[in-house]
C-alpha cells in the first residue's frame, strides 16, 4: 500500500520530468498533434525520464547488493574503486579501439569495473583490523588512486574531455538510440531482486553461508558481477551518479530493517525517485543552464553520508 | 610497530647521525636539482632564462615548503600520522570560500578590488570556516582515528561538491573571473600573490622556529601535554590556523593538491626516523622541495611533457596512503 | 590542599560524578578505590584539568585549576594516565626531559639536568637512560613516565591505576618507589588503584567511590572492613589482619 504511494509519487515526477526542460512543451500543443513538441517528447524527454528512472533504481539496487556481500553499510560502487575502474576501462577503450560498438565498451568497462572491485576486495584483506570505518576509506582512497591513473592516461591522450563527461552524471545528452543499454542494467538489477535470498544468507558471512549449504564464493562472484554490469551500463550512459547507492539503501534499511527482498522494491523506487527529483532539480535551479544531476547528489549524497557517519559516532559513545 | 622497528636506529647516537645526514643529503639533493631546473636546456639570453625560471623556482619552493610543513603541523596536532590538511578538505574550504566570495560580491565588485585584498578576505573566510570545522571534529570527545579519518575525507568530498554546485549555480562570466582565481598550475604563478604567500610563509615559519619544543609537547598527545603545562585548545586552534593560513597560500597558488603532503610528509618521516620538530619539519620541507624541483625538471626538460606533475605526484600520493593505511596507521 | 566542590560530569544521560566534594591534605597517599564504572578515573582526570567538569570547581593551595595558567599549574601538579601510547619516538631520557617543559620551555639548564638524573636514578633508569621506549619492557615504560612526572618536581602527582599491566615484583618496586617519594621528597600522591590490597598497605587515606559519589573516606582501618567494602563493591568480603596490616580476601 505504502509503496503503491511511493509509486504514484515516482510516477508523478515522471510527468513533471517530461515537461521541463529548456524549449517549453504544452499539453494543448501535443493534442492538437504539434510535430515539433511531439519530437521533443519522443525524442529527448521520454528517454532522458526513462534513462533516470532505470539508471537511479538500478545503482541503487547495485548499491544495496554491494553493501550485503560485502557486509559493509558504507560501501557502494563510487567508494569501492568500481565506477572510477570502469571509466579506466572506458578510456582505455577509447584509446584503443575508438571505433568498437558501445555495448563492446560497456562490457570491456564492466570487467574493469569487476577488476576494480576484485583489487579493493584484495586489499581489504590485508588490512589488519576490520573495522566499519576502514573500509569504505580504503575504497575511497583506492578510488582516488584510480582516478589520478585514469586523469594522467587521458592528459596524455588528450582525452580530458571525455573522461570528465564520465565523472559528472549529465543527462542532458541523453536521446533516443543512446540511453536503451540502460535495459540492461536494470534487467541485471533484476536478477539481483530474483536471487536476493541467495545473497541474503552470502551476507551473513562466508562461514554461516557455507554451514547453511551455500556455495559462497560463486554467488559473491554473481553479486559482485552484477554490481560491475550495472556499474559500467550507468557510467557508460549517464556518468557517475555519486553516493546513491549508498544513502538510498541506508535510508530504506533504517525505516524497514534489514531484509534484502522486501527492501528492493522499496530502494529501486526511492533510488529512482531521487534521481529524478535531483534532475528536475538541476534543470530548473538555474534554467536556461543546467546544473548537472551528479553534482546536485554529489552535495546530498556526501552530506547524507557525513549524518550517517555522526549518527554511528552518537550511538557508539 | 614491528617492521618498522628495523630501519629505524637503535641509539640516540645513531639516530642522531640518521637525521644529519638525511638533512644533508635532502639539502644537497635539493641544491642539485634546483641547479639543473635553472640551467637544463636552456636556450637564447642567460639573463632572461635565469629570471624567468628563478620566479618558477621561487614558486616551487614556496609551495614545497607550505605543502609539506602544514601537513606535518597538521598531523602533529591531530595526533596520527594519516590525516593531511588536503584530504580532510582544507584546500577545498578554500576553493569553496572563494567561490562564495564571488557568488555573494559579483566579480565586477572584486575585480575592482586590490588582488592583495582579495586575497585577505579569502584567506579570513577560510581561516575562521575551518577553525569552526576543527574544533567541531578534534576538540570534542575522543573519539576514534578511523571514525575520524572517515569523516575528514567525506567531508572533503562534501565541501568539493558544494564549491562546485556553488560555481554551477554562478553566471558563466563569473565562473571565468573564478576560475581564473583559482586555476592556477605549477607553471603559472602569479607574481602579487606570490610577494604575499613568501611574506605569510616566512612569518609562520619564523614563529615555528621560535616554537619547536612547544610543538615537540604537543606531539605527546593531548594527556601529556597538558600534564605538561600546555593550553591545548589555545595551541591546537593557533597551530591550526597557521595551517589554513599555509594551506591558503599553496592552495591559492596553485590548485588543490591532495596527497602531496602526505607523500613528502610520509618520505621526510622515513628519512630521518625522529619526530623532533626540529629534524622533521626542515626534512619534510626539502623532501617535498625535492619532488617539485626535480619531478618538474624530469618532466619538463627530459620528458617534455608540462604541468602533468600534480597528476603523477597524486598517484604516488594516493598510493603511499594506502600502504599506511594497510600497514595499520597506529596512532 | 585539594579541594573540589560539587563536581558534576555526565556523558549524555549517565551520571558519572554527582555532586563531588572533596577535600585532599598535603601530604601521604591516597588512593581512590570502587567498581568498575564508580566515576574513580573521572574524579582523577577532572582534579587534573584532563577532563572539563559539567559544573563545580576544583582548587590547588586555594587555586582554581580552570584558571591558572598552564604552565604555573604544571609545575604544582602531574598527572599520569595509565595509557600512555606515544606516536613520537623517544629515548627515556628524551621522555624524562620533557617533564622539565614547564620549567624551562625546552631549554634545558643546569638544574633541569640534576632533576631529570635524579628523577632516573629515583627509578632506576640511569642503565636505560639511552634506549628507545619502543625497546622497552611495559613495566620499565611506566616506570619511565613516572620518571618524567618525578621530573617535573610538582607538590602533587596524580596517578591513573599506576600498577596496571605491572608484574607482582615491579607492581611492589613502584608502591615502595611512590612511598620513599612522599617520604623523602614530601610529595603528595593521588591515585586510582584496582588493587584494595596494595591500597590498604600503603595508603595513608582511602576514598571509596560509587556510582559517582564518595561514599566513605578514612584511614585504611577505617575502610577494609567487611561492612564498608560490603557497601561498594556489593559483595561478600572478608578482612584479615597480617602483620598489622589488613587484607581482604575475594577469591573464593
């Protein structure tokens, strides 16, 4: 019931989303069948709104996933190493094989991107002490190390340009024929809906798990697979959308609790809903100029992450 | 604690020895370098060549210096050997200030204003944004390093995506007048503010001088300390406004600059193997001189390839940082 | 003379002094005994400026604490907490040297030199004067810090449980150390002790805390008794009298 309302509500930012945007549109004009609103309808706003709602509600399904096989409530792909490792592997791509189809990219930045995350598990294991706040940390750190890596491969190559389009989530590029790859993430998403059980008990430690006849180390493998496919279909398509994956799952788990299944319906949506309201946000603060959506939650997310971090200190103590 | 045991001396007489000569050798590296950077390569009037790269010389050595004594300030007061100004923020406290200052004023405003000027009213903001900041997150109750780290580093990030939302929301013709302020490189240093970065350094760094057994208390943590007679709040506030007032002037010449510190910080450390300020703070500073001096000489006259320094120094920065932080970071 | 008046400190809603007032002659050993939790290193860091009390007042010789100047307090009274991890590496001579900051800001003259030798003589260090603490036993680190607060030639040394992570025999060699010092150099030591033992042997006075108050205070016949030590520690002790000295017995 209660997320039938969140749906309507997702839904009516939705109507809102097609309507704004820098050339206006009317109700009356797209009755009467005006062929200029029509084009921009079908052409710009139905993908940028469709690419918001599937690219929101699928990183932070990969968020959620995230946090339950790693057993951390900080970590998600922008502060694991994951999103700054599948823009690695985009620019490599670009460098080596400019002319490849994107979906080809988008697979060479997945691996990256399971790469990336292969390497911050790697390290993670070596640290002596596991403490909640180390972790993401270290991810943080690593992801600053990858992204010195990639600024330093593309100022050589002369490709700033692009790798900036991949740091700033940006919409405003997003037409029709170059948001649909998007399907995929959120058919990966999916998956993860499916198999959330599996993943539940994976969460629960490798011990527990295997006691209970779970072949851990294969679905942490899943997991972290869907996590990097959806990873690098979102980098590749809208850009880094920073912290979402983060706070949505973490603002969901403290309404609802823990339950991987019953909480997935509820941060696809709110993860998607965010996005949007974040978007609209962006293209109306400043219109005619826009502001774009990886910034704005860029400044939510971390501060959100900052509250979340505090509260943590004021139960401890 | 352990494997560090082994490269450090084991008598104050070889400890001693230790740190001369690491001073003696980063000296002497420095002095090399620096000759090369001003000679290497150079073509047409030897006068003209001299002053030219004797400002960027200047620069270099102005901004080593600042970089890498705030860092070792910074981690004095802050009792661990981890948290750099750069990675808590300060620098973005910085770049977010001045953004601001130009949302608030208008740039037709400011650019009526003394560049010296200028500069005193970004620096105050800044100074009093982070002494409100740090007394907030260092002053209150223990607490612990990770939680602390944690909190330093998302909040760097949180005030870099709000100076930058903050320039998003400006008027593209006062983005340009800001980004003209703040964009600075390596290469490229202005002449006023450099006058003015030299006069602060030199001030900061003639009342360390005059301080360095003071800073030696402060370096036993806070119970010692005040056992010993030291006001912590007073010294830890004041040490930590001359940081900003560092930070300002590196940051102000040249850009943020995250894990520089760190990496000059972490080398000087292994170098002379003493926390005497008196030893650490000179070391770091030339460790850090070395770097720039002759990271910049290797890439600009043998690579040929300008300004990419911060990128390479940022990479083996973040690197050294995650070897401390896997090596346990002990307090 | 130590007095506090009303001391008040609570973290968020648990009290852990309430209402404090309490007055320390010159002179002696006192130790300050009680469970776990009864506010004893609170009581400690709050006398010794570590620690802000929430309200009240504590004075030295009629002298606010609050109000003095650090280094004129640091030179009336040390203070040692029982975890002293240092993140400088120093040698226990370096270590010692520092008590002599208060006096002389890092410069150290010829009289800083005589109190730091002495003050590791005191505590037979002089063989250790040049080794890194790092290189240390934990009981001749301790013993090193004490050193530094000797140094420091303060009227009054506050102590935080000096004997934790002691052997019996350095636990022993510190007691006497602490008592020859109060003896000879008419100290006047404050200290948090877990051991009621060691408490009772070499105690002048004792105060017993609980739950944030002071709730008995006297000589050590007057407090290791069965009725008293009943009241702080909620158990069944019972008190034996050895060599003019009594022990209470916990243990079956």
């Amino acid at each position: 019931m209660r997320l039938g309302l969140a749906f309507l509500l997702v839904a009516a930012l939705a109507a809102i989303s097609l309507t704004v945007g820098v050339s206006g549109l009317s109700l009356s004009r797209l009755l009467a069948g005006d062929g200029r609103d029509w084009l921009i309808l079908w052409e710009s706003r139905v993908p940028r709104t469709l690419a918001l709602l599937l690219a929101g509600a699928s990183m932070a399904i990969a968020g959620l996933l995230m946090q339950i096989v790693i057993r951390n409530r900080f970590v998600e792909p922008s502060t694991t190493g994951t999103v700054e490792a599948a823009g690695l592997g985009l620019l490599v791509m670009t460098l080596l094989a400019p002319g490849a189809p994107v979906i080809v990219k988008m697979a060479v930045g997945a691996v990256f991107a399971l790469g990336g995350t292969g390497l911050f598990l790697l390290v993670l294991r070596r640290v002596p002490l596991r403490d909640q706040m180390i972790v993401p940390l270290i991810g943080i750190i690593l992801t600053g190390v990858l992204h010195a890596a990639t600024t330093f491969f593309a100022y050589r190559a002369d490709l700033m340009q692009t790798v900036l389009a991949w740091t700033q989530g940006d919409l405003s590029g997003v037409l029709r024929g170059r948001y649909e790859l998007l399907w995929l993430g959120a058919a990966m998403a999916a998956v993860a809906w499916i198999a959330a059980d599996r993943f539940t008990l994976a969460g629960l430690g490798r011990d527990m798990a295997t006691s209970l006849g779970l072949a851990h180390g294969r679905v942490l493998a899943l997991g972290l697979s869907i996590v990097s496919g959806v990873t690098a279909v979102v980098v590749v398509t809208v850009g880094i959308i920073p912290f979402l994956g983060l706070i949505v799952p973490n603002l969901v788990s403290l309404a609802l609790g823990d339950n991987m299944r019953r909480a997935v319906p509820w941060v696809a949506v709110s993860g998607a809903g965010l996005v949007l309201a974040c978007d609209i946000l962006g293209r109306i603060l400043r219109a005619p100029y826009e502001i774009p959506v990886g910034t704005i939650l860029g400044v939510i997310g971390s501060l959100t992450f900052l509250i979340l971090i505090l509260k943590g200190r004021r139960n401890a103590a | 604690m352990q494997p560090e045991a082994r490269i450090l001396p084991v008598t104050p007489a070889q400890s001693e020895t230790r740190a001369q000569l690491a001073l003696i050798l980063l000296g002497g590296g420095v002095f090399l370098a620096a000759a090369l950077f001003m000679t290497l390569g150079a073509r047409g009037s030897w006068a003209f060549v001299l002053q030219f790269r004797g400002m960027k010389l200047l620069g270099l050595i102005l901004i080593a210096h600042a970089v890498a004594v705030s860092t070792v300030l910074f981690q004095t007061v802050t009792a661990n050997r981890i948290l750099t100004p750069s990675i808590m923020g300060f620098d973005a406290l910085f770049v977010l200030s001045s953004t601001l200052l130009i949302a608030f004023m208008g740039s037709v405003q400011l650019s009526g204003l003394d560049p010296r000027l200028l500069f005193a009213a970004r620096l105050i903001v800044m100074t009093l944004f982070s002494m409100a900041l740090y007394r907030w997150l260092f002053l209150g109750e223990e607490q612990s390093l990770h939680r602390l780290l944690l909190t330093g580093v998302v909040f760097g990030i949180f005030l870099r995506t709000l100076a930058e939302f903050v320039q998003r929301m400006l008027d593209p013709n006062e983005f340009m007048v800001l980004s003209d302020m703040l964009f600075a490189s390596f290469t490229k240093i202005d002449p006023v503010l450099m006058g003015i970065g030299w006069a602060l350094v030199l001030a900061v760094t003639l009342w360390l001088a005059r301080n360095l057994a003071r800073l030696d208390v402060i370096g036993l943590g806070r119970p010692v300390a005040v056992n010993l007679g030291i006001r912590w709040r007073r010294d830890v506030l004041l040490v930590l406004a001359l940081v900003s007032v560092l930070v300002a002037v590196s940051t102000a010449l040249v850009g943020p600059v995250t894990f520089f510190g760190l990496l000059a910080a972490s080398l000087a450390r292994l170098a002379v193997g003493t926390t005497r300020h008196a030893v650490l703070l000179p070391a770091a500073s030339l460790t850090a001189m070395l770097l720039l001096i002759g990271g910049q000489t290797l890439l600009e006259r043998l690579f040929a390839f300008n300004t990419a320094l911060g990128i390479v120094i940022e990479f083996f920065g973040g690197v050294v940082f995650l070897i401390l932080l896997l090596k346990g970071g002990r307090r | 003379m130590i007095e506090t008046r009303a001391l008040r400190k609570s973290y968020g809603s648990s009290l852990v002094l309430d209402e404090v007032s309490l007055t320390l002659p010159r002179g002696g050993i006192t130790s300050i005994i009680g469970a776990n939790g009864a506010g004893k290193s609170t009581l400690l860091s709050v006398i010794s400026r570590l620690l802000t009390a929430d309200s009240g007042a504590v004075s030295i010789d009629s002298q606010d604490i609050f109000r003095a100047a650090g280094p004129e307090l640091a030179r009336k009274l040390a203070v040692l907490r029982q975890d002293n991890h240092l993140n400088a590496r120093l040698t226990v001579k370096e270590l010692v040297s520092f008590g002599r900051y208060p006096h002389s800001k890092g410069r150290l003259t010829p009289a800083c030199r005589e109190a730091v030798n002495h003050a590791m003589t005191w505590l037979d260090l002089t063989a250790l004067s040049d080794r890194f603490l790092d290189q240390l036993s934990g009981g001749q680190r301790q013993r090193a810090f004490v050193a530094m607060t000797l140094a420091q030639e303060t009227d009054y040394i506050l102590l935080d449980e000096p004997l934790n992570n002691l052997d019996m025999k350095n636990a022993r060699a510190m007691m006497l150390t602490l008592r020859q010092a109060v003896q000879a150099l008419q100290k006047t030591v404050v200290m948090v002790l877990h051991d009621i033992n060691f408490a009772s042997v070499h105690s002048d006075r004792i105060i017993a805390m609980k739950a944030g108050r002071v709730i008995h205070s006297g000589t050590p016949a007057q407090i290791i008794t069965p009725a008293i030590l009943r009241d702080v520690y909620d158990m069944e002790i019972t008190v034996q009298e050895i060599d003019g000295h009594r022990f209470a017995f916990y243990y079956g």
